[in-house]
C-alpha cells in the first residue's frame, strides 16, 4: 500500500489543508454547540483537540463523519466541498474513525473486521468471498500496524490495545488519507499507548492527516504538532503545540464564562448542626460508605449534609452517572451501604422514592420525561400513587389537577404551554422544568441531579439553580453531577472529584479553584 | 382534512360513511333483525379489541386471546357440561363454570406477562407461542376427557347469555365500561400508559413497570376468558374452536380505532369505534354476497392501511 499522497490531489500548490472546517455553526433543540468554529488539518500533521465536555468535540467529529450536518459554513475535504450525508460518503471522502469504544465485531476474525465492508471477490460473477486474497491483503495490513497474529484470529481474542491497532489497520484498508482518532488511549495500558503513538507517528511521516482527541493533556502535547482548543463551542486558542503548555492549555479549556450567572448562594446550614431536619447523623441525609461495585467505583464514602448542594465534578466515565444510578437502585453495587437518613435505603427505586429519594437523570428524554404525552401527566406521575384512594385506587383529578398548577408555577414553567401540551414540543429548559416539577411535587428529602442543566439556555439555567438552592434551603439534601466546573463552582457548597471510580478531590466553597479541580478531574501526569 | 382525521371522532364519521354506502344498495342492511344481528356479532370482538386495547397501551401485544377463549370454553364446558361434565345438573354449575373461565383467562394472562415482563421475553413471540401450547392443550383436555372437541349440554341458565341478546350485551357493555373506568379514572391505568410512553422513564419515576406489564396481560386474560363466555353460550357448545378466526380482527379493531402499536396511546372508546367500523364493513360485505375471501381481502386492506396511518402519525409526531 502507498501513502504518499498522489500529486494531483495533494493540495500542496494552494497550502490547503486536506480537512478544513470553516465557521461552523450547530444548534441543538435552540441551543448552539458549535459557533463558527475554523480549522484546519494539514497533511503529515497529528492535530490535537482539546476542550471539556461539551466544548463541542463529539459534535464536530459527528459532522465529518456525516452523522450530522452543520447549520451553517462548510467542510471541505482536499479543497472540494464536503458534504456527507452518512457515514458512507466519509469513507468515500478517504476519511477514517478509531473511537473510543471500539467498533469491531468480536465474534469475528481479524480479516472479516478488516474487510467487512468490501471483501475481495472471486471475479467470477457471483459475490463469492475470495478467502486467500482477503487474508494475504489482510497480512499486509497487520505488517503495517506491527500486528504478529493470523488473520483468522477472532477479535475476541485480542487485548483492548491490539484492537484499537486493528482498528487503525482497518482505516488504512479503507484507504484513509485522514484518520480521527477519538478518545483512543482511555482503555490502554501505557505500554499499549507507546505503541500507538508510534503507530500514529509513524502514519503522519507517510503523509497521513490526523485528528486526534484526548482528555489525556500531557499525552496531546507530546503527540500532536497543532493543538485547537474549544470551549463552549468556540475555538479559543490554536496553533504549534510548542507554543502551548500543560497549565496553559487548562486554563484555555476551562475559560471564564462571563455570560453565566449563578444567584447568590446563602449560606448552607451547617452539617452536623442541622435542626431543620433531625437525624441521627448530625445532619447527614445521605450517608455512602464504603460503595464499591468492579470497574464502575471503588470504595466511595460521602456524607451529603441536611441543606447541602454538593456538587460531583470529573470526566465522562469517571463513574459520576454510575454512581447517582447505583444510589437510586437502578444499578448494583457489590460491597457497601448507603443510608438516608440514618437508615439503610435497599429496593427498586419505587421504594427509594416512597423514602424520600429523587433522580433528575442525564437523559432526559431517554429516561425523564414521557415525551408523547402531555405536560400535565408528566408533572403528576411521580405523586400519583398520592393522589389515589384505595381501593381501587381511584385517581383525585382535583388534588393531581392543583398539584399540577402549583408545581407549574414553583419551576416557572412557560406560560403559553398548555397543560395537555405534549412535552415534546417544549424547549430544552421547559422540558428539565417539567422533570424537575414532578420530583419537588414529592418535596424529596434527596434530589440526585445528573446533568441538570445540559443542552439549556442560559435563563432556564438560572432558574433551575434558583430551584436547587430552595430545596435545599427547605432541608432537603441536593447532589449535583456536571461536566462544568463553573457550573458546580456557582451554584455548590462543597464540590468533590471523581476519577476512575474514586474520589480524587474534595473542595469547600471557599477554596473552590477551577484548576486544580479539573487537574483532579484528568487523567495526566500533573494531576 | 388533517383536522378531520386527527379528531377523536374519525373513526366514528367512518363508520357514518360506510352505513351510507351500505344502505341504498344492500338489501336487508337497515333492518332491525340485522342490526340485532350485528350487535350480538359483534361483542365478542367488542369485550376482546377492548382487552387488548389495555396491552397495546403498554407497548405490548396480546397474541394468545384466541387460545385463552378455547381453553376457556374447554374448561368452562367441563365443569358445567350436562352429561360428563364435573357439576352437571348441579345448581352451582353454572357459577363454578363462569369462575373457573376467568380464572384460566387470568392465569394465561399471567403466565404471558411472567414472560415478558420477569424474563424480558418479546411480548410477541411470548404470545405467540402460548397460543400453540394453550390451543393444543384445550383440543387435548376436551378429547381426553369427553373424547371429542365440541361439549354440548351446557345448563340453560348459561345458554341465556347466548339467546337472551340483552344479556350479552349488557355484560359486554359492563367489561367494556370496566375498562374505561380502569384506564381514564386509576392509577393503574395512568400506569399503563406510561409504561407504554417509556419504560425507563416510568420504573425512574416509581412505577412498578413489571407488575403494571403482567396486570395488562392478566386483564386481557380475563376479558378474552369474558369473550370466551359470549361465544361458548352464543354457539351453545364448548369448544377449543371458537373465535379462531378473530385475533386479526381484534388487532385490526383497535388500530383502526387509533390505539397505537407503538405503545402510550389507545382509548376504549376509540376502540367501540373501531370494532363498530369493521362489523359494519363485514355484515355489508357480507349482505352483498361477496365471498368470504374478498370479505377477508378487503378487511386486511382496511387494518393494513389503519396500521400505516398509526406509524404516519407516530413518524410525524416524533420525527419532527
């Protein structure tokens, strides 16, 4: 195989680079994830992508795969303009993926995977597989990416490193002249990423374009030649990767968000001298010992006080989710306990929430809200099993019809929407306001927030910060998960780090610091 | 033209359509004999569309309503028959009979919602195959025990539920207003709704999605089991046959009344509708002397084009 770029496309008379994304805007559901963002990725250059999450890293990736389309500017492709409709035209574009979770067929061999979507062919008129060319083409391949085993080993058999190498070997089967490598080392060993980035080192000098992107900073900088940088989808710094360093590539990526506000936090009541809300543990309402369940968390112990926002800060897959899901019985856990209250809190969530616990999950429209049906069935459905009488269980229109009227009001929901409207047609914000009504409906003695705020206009934001700090002010005890640090910063009292499953770091209000709370957060040497 | 079809009442102004097309040219169509004739027709369907309105609101479907009213018949037969029949002749025949019915509707019903909701089996393929183990096991139990399919000598006071059309219909009248008071006024049946809406969403919020899905078969049981004493007096014999030829129509009534397949969506009353709508069609077609096949054609064009609207709806509502 050859990658020396064939003189007639490589684009080296204009200077073009061979992927250039240009003011590229996205919106989603009216929030905008991408505004005008422009680079570019040159031939024989690894271009590093860096931001939180949500910066708008996926979004883009998602573009140049055809996956989605941009609302405005354009993609071009080795200076023609680029429009993929499906992942099909990207593979056509020369264009290749190696995501973080990996797209292989374990059940199949190497040289299946490899080939899967163009097998060689008999050229006799009928599509019959011509196994010998499919496994000398695929021996080929694996020499390419230092891969010593038999084409028919099944992928199955393979280590996650091996695979991901694969899946680099299935690129240039494809014949990628641009390969974006997402998130590739999270499941390496170091041993196994020195092979990759050796590989992919390797690729750039034969004049391959790569993308590649990483939480791993001290990984990026060492790697790529160009570094870009985005912050709430906005390119916020770009250039050589020897113009940047470790502390100044956080402080890009964490930025200052002035177009937040976050209402004034009073001050908390203090845990252990609660009064609101007598328990037997000086005013813990929710007590985690010692919670641990393989490969999602590991020995995690937290008090959340009585009148307490605390907030969980760390990556994506540093077990935050897991963790919220674990403590509302929807996920197991193998060793540990957790208490509300002082007493110990088992069963299905129906039994959790008859105690007081409640669960604003980060899907909301997965797992918060019947989207088809109307506003008010929504609001009503956590208390209906309040407002029936046995025994039959005979609904109270008059007492759901007025429970619904008053939690309208309490998360201030749009005024125009109609009672029977369905939640489908509301915006982002309305539609949380709506999850968030159907859980203070119950007045929780626990909310677990998960994202509460993702994919929301800035006001509604606002608002349902105003929400959480009430409800804690009534006693209630809030834990608050979210990929923003600023966000946690603005609205917590106490903020902790989660890292693979541990917690990394623990932050009072008064000594909050968006730096070292993402140092805790990455996953690099600095940390 | 969207109002028109998006109302509550389509299905009704179908039927309205269809009884004007029918009247000038079908001899013996507007006559009392055969309206009465098409109303007792009718409630089996009626009580059964109804059962199965409450699965499909849940997401779920119901594939062995046929079996249940062969079982049904089968044990009912049994235990009330005048000659072999375990309380023949006696006076508490008749009620051990209507128990015994039920109960067997209930317990397949239950044993189905088992499946599908404790062991997450697909609701089709549940049903689907209980319907051969039920349905064989009925032929089995009739054969075995009176060595023959049909039961007949069944005690008079049961057959009254068949001549008596008054009967039949004011307890089919009653299943029917059961469930619309269990859907539109309980929590179970806000319940099932949201089950039908989004499962995650509803065991996330609290409902016990498991124990709403088995209520959902176990009703249907009973009201297939409800049908299945209709048919059983109406036919005056016990039989592993009857109603057979129905599940088709039971779907096809309540999708073309506007309950949805795709779960979150089904009224009874659109139901009422939509069994009125495919009697109408079948007795006119029939009065015309079209031959059962084209009878049988037409209908499935019918339901085919009721189940494109429900998925035209359900695209158009959540694509956009």
């Amino acid at each position: 195989m050859d990658f020396t770029p064939n003189n007639a496309e490589r684009p080296k008379t204009n200077q073009e680079p061979v992927v250039v994304f240009e003011r590229i805007e996205k919106s989603f559901f009216g929030v905008k994830v991408l505004q005008g963002v422009s680079f570019g990725v040159g031939v024989g250059r690894i271009v590093g992508l860096v931001g939180e999450n949500g910066a708008g890293k996926s979004t883009l990736m998602n573009l140049l795969g055809g996956n989605l389309q941009p609302d405005a500017g354009e993609l071009r492709v080795n200076g023609h303009r680029y429009t993929p409709r499906n992942p099909k035209d990207a593979r056509a574009a020369g264009i290749a993926f190696v995501h973080q979770e990996l797209n292989l067929f374990s059940n199949l061999s190497i040289a299946e995977n490899l080939f899967l979507t163009d097998f060689p062919l008999l050229g006799i008129g009928v599509p019959w597989i011509d196994r010998r060319a499919l496994r000398s083409r695929a021996a080929e391949l694996l020499r390419q990416v230092g891969l010593d085993h038999s084409p028919d080993t099944l992928v199955e058999r393979l280590p996650a490193g091996e695979r991901q190498l694969v899946e680099i070997a299935k690129a240039l089967g494809a014949e990628a002249r641009v390969i974006l490598l997402d998130e590739p080392t999270t499941s390496l060993s170091s041993r196994e990423c020195e092979r990759l980035f050796a590989l992919v080192t390797q690729l750039r000098d034969r004049g391959m374009a790569l993308l590649y992107i990483s939480h791993a900073l001290g990984d990026v900088l060492r790697l790529c030649d160009d570094l870009v940088v985005l912050r709430d989808g906005e390119r916020v710094g770009s250039g050589a990767t020897k113009d940047f360093t470790h502390d100044r590539l956080v402080s890009m990526m964490v930025g200052r968000q002035l177009n937040q506000i976050y209402p004034e936090r009073r001050a908390p009541i203090q845990t252990g001298s609660s009064e609101s809300m007598a328990s037997p543990d000086g005013g813990a309402v929710l007590q985690v010992d010692r919670i641990s369940q393989p490969g999602i968390v590991r020995d995690l112990s937290f008090k959340l006080g009585a009148g307490e926002v605390l907030g969980i800060s760390g990556l994506m897959g540093a077990g935050r989710s897991e963790l919220a899901r674990i403590l509302f019985g929807l996920d197991p856990f193998a060793s540990g306990e957790v208490r509300l209250s002082g007493e110990l809190l088992t069963g299905s969530p129906r039994e959790r929430i008859r105690r007081g616990l409640a669960f604003l999950t980060e899907d909301r429209r997965q797992e918060g809200l019947c989207m088809e049906a109307s506003i008010a069935d929504n609001l009503a459905l956590v208390g209906l099993p309040a407002n029936s009488r046995t025994p039959a269980r005979f609904l109270d229109f008059t007492g759901i019809q007025s429970a619904v009227t008053r939690m309208r009001e309490a998360v201030k929901l749009s005024a125009k929407a109609t009672d029977g409207q369905a939640v489908r047609t509301l915006s982002g914000g309305n539609q949380q306001k709506v999850v968030l009504g159907k859980w203070l409906l119950m007045e929780p003695k626990v909310l677990l927030l998960d994202e509460p705020t993702r994919g929301i206009d800035v006001g509604a934001k606002f608002e349902i910060y105003q929400l959480i700090h009430q409800l804690a002010d009534r006693g209630a005890g809030v834990l608050v998960i979210s990929s923003e640090i600023e966000e946690l910063m603005g609205i917590c009292d106490r903020i902790l780090v989660m890292r693979g499953g541990e917690i990394t770091g623990e932050f009072r209000r008064d000594d909050f610091d968006r730096e070292r709370i993402l140092a805790a957060a990455l996953h690099s040497s600095k940390a | 033209m969207s109002r028109i079809i998006g109302s509550e009442f389509f299905v009704l102004f179908l039927c309205l359509i269809a009884f004007a097309a029918f009247a000038p040219f079908t001899p013996g169509f507007v006559s009392t004999g055969n309206f009465e004739n098409l109303l007792t027709a009718c409630l089996p369907l009626l009580v059964l569309a109804t059962g199965q309105t409450m699965v499909l609101i849940t997401g779920g479907i119901d594939l062995s309503v046929t079996a249940i009213i062969g079982l049904s018949s089968v044990v009912g037969a049994l235990v009330m028959g005048g000659e072999q029949g375990w309380l023949g002749g006696s006076p508490m025949a008749m009620p051990v009979a209507v128990a015994g019915m039920l109960a067997t509707g209930a317990l397949v019903g239950l044993f189905n919602g088992a499946c599908i909701a404790w062991l997450r089996m697909p609701a089709f393929m549940v049903t689907l195959t209980t319907t051969m183990f039920f349905s064989g096991l009925a032929v089995w139990l009739a054969k075995k025990v009176v060595n023959a399919e049909s039961i007949y000598h069944l005690p008079p006071a049961f057959l009254a539920l068949g001549a008596q059309a008054w009967m039949a219909l004011a307890l089919a009248v009653f299943a029917t207003f059961v469930a619309h008071v269990l859907l539109a006024r309980t929590l179970l049946g806000r319940w099932l709704y949201a089950v039908g809406h989004n499962p995650r969403a509803s065991l996330i919020s609290g409902v016990p999605v498991a124990g709403v899905t088995v209520g959902a078969y176990v009703l249907s049981g009973i009201f297939a089991a409800m049908a299945a004493i209709l048919l059983t007096a109406r036919l005056e014999t016990g039989s592993p046959n009857h109603g057979k030829a129905l599940l088709l129509d039971v779907i096809g009534a309540a999708v073309i009344g506007g309950t949805s397949l795709f779960g979150g969506k089904g009224k009874v009353l659109w139901t009422v509708y939509g069994v009125l709508f495919l009697s109408l069609i079948s007795n006119g077609l029939n009065l015309l002397n079209l031959s059962d096949f084209l009878i049988t054609i037409i209908k499935g064009v019918v339901i085919l084009v009721a189940a494109l609207l429900d998925v035209w709806r359900t695209r158009f509502v959540r694509g956009s």
